[in-house]
C-alpha cells in the first residue's frame, strides 16, 4: 500500500479519497520533495532569494563591465559583455527550455486521467 500523509493513495481509485483533497495534498508537497524535484527539475531547487541573488549578481556584473567600457583606451578593442547567469526557468544556448513550460495551462489543476497516469 502507498502511504502519503497518512492516506493510502488508492483510496482515489476507490473513491474514498476525492480529486480535490488529491490535489490539494499535492500543492502542499515541500518544494525540495521529489516530487517536486520531478516536476519542476531545477527549479524546485531555486528560491526566491536564490532568483534575488542570481540578478544582483548580474546587475554587478553588468556595472562592471560598463565601467570597464567607458575607462578602456579608446583604441582597444570591445569589451564583451556579462553572461547572465543560467536560471533553470529561462532558455539554454540550445533553444529548449531547461525545466517546464511557464504557460498557464501547466499550473492548472490536474484531470483525473493525469492523476491516474501519475500514480500508475
């Protein structure tokens, strides 16, 4: 039997346990739970301060370099600008998202044929 706070999961096959309390359970999940990890990927991994931190870091790097731009000889060659830093919710160098779909239609609640997909 699968045990989840106490329930037994099949209960939602049985009909003892609605779709709504199911997905209400769920969004309550912890953010560093596999679940979580198996659905967001890196994301659940990155708080808001860690977003916070990733664009300070980005907003030095980009004062840095303007710096760097305007007090270098005017005979020498650009600059290359900063790389932001990589953030598991933007693109990679190769065009695929790196984590998930920010569409709204991925934060809907789930169908009962998703649910019953997930926990077969």
């Amino acid at each position: 039997m699968l045990r989840f706070y106490g329930l037994d999961l099949l209960d939602w096959h049985r009909g003892r346990l609605s779709s709504r309390r199911l997905a209400v359970l769920i969004r309550q999940l912890p953010r560093e739970g596999a679940v979580a990890r198996e659905t967001e990927g890196e994301a659940a991994e990155w708080s808001v301060g860690d977003y916070l931190l990733a664009h300070a870091v980005d907003q030095l790097a980009q004062a840095n370099w303007m710096f760097a731009t305007v007090n270098q000889d005017e005979d020498a060659d650009p600059l290359d600008p900063p790389v932001p830093l990589p953030r598991p919710d933007t693109e990679s160098a190769t065009g695929e998202a790196d984590v998930r779909d920010a569409s709204p239609a991925a934060s809907a609640n789930p169908t009962p044929q998703q649910l019953a997909a997930f926990f077969s």
